[in-house]
C-alpha cells in the first residue's frame, strides 16, 4: 500500500509488447513481408536506417536508382505508417494509451538491437551509426 502512494501505477507496471490482437496481427504481416521484399536489401547496402524514435529513414538516397526512388520512398512512408500504428495498438491492447511513448522507445531499442552488422541506426543524438 505505501508503494502504491510512492511509485504510480503507471510505473510500476510494464507494458506486454507481444500482445496480439487482430490488428496487430494485421501490420505485423504487412510489416514482414513489406521488410522481406523490399527494405531488408536496403537496409544491408546502407540506404535505410532505424531512427531513434523507432521508425526507419531513408539514409543515403544517392545508393539508390532514380527510378527506383518513389517505390522506395513510397515503401518507407508505408512502413512507418504501420509501425506508428502497431505502437498505438500495443498501447492501446495493454489499457495504456498513454504508453505510446514508452511502448515506440521500447521497440526502437529492440529494432537497433536486432539490426545485423553494416546495418545503420541513428544514437540518441540523431547521428548515424553502423553497427
């Protein structure tokens, strides 16, 4: 009972980042096969890379065809689309919405993590790393 009155609940409890809805299913796949087919090459040549706030950017059009540019582009705006709304439905699956935050920290530091070597991501200060 004191420890409810020193640490709020919203602290002291974690959000479930697997929890599984039809929606999250739903982006989760889009997000699988939209990185199988097309952001995964891009991210091992260097052209994408995991920002901090969890979303991916495109790092160095220039490796990029002109004429490959808009799918490209057209790929990451919808990747990020999905992955803003899978963090929103995580939150809002846990009862927290206002967890979003937590919850886009939380997958931006296991995105980096899981990122393979020559991939690129982006530190706390906004600088592009390779790892």
């Amino acid at each position: 009972m004191l420890l409810d009155l020193l640490i709020p609940s919203a602290y002291a409890q974690q959000a479930n980042l697997n929890i599984q809805t039809p929606q999250i299913q739903a982006i989760q796949t889009r997000m699988q096969q939209r990185f199988a087919s097309t952001l995964s090459k891009y991210c091992a040549n260097g052209v994408l890379g995991f920002t901090a706030d969890g979303l991916v950017a495109v790092r160095d059009a220039s490796k990029v065809p002109l004429a490959e540019r808009a799918a490209l582009n057209a790929a990451v705006a919808d990747e990020n689309r999905d992955r803003q709304a899978v963090y929103h439905e995580i939150a809002i699956a846990n009862g927290h919405a206002e967890w979003e935050t937590r919850i886009r920290r939380a997958f931006a530091t296991q995105w980096i993590q899981r990122a393979r070597p020559g991939w690129y991501y982006q530190d706390a200060s906004g600088k592009w790393q390779q790892k």
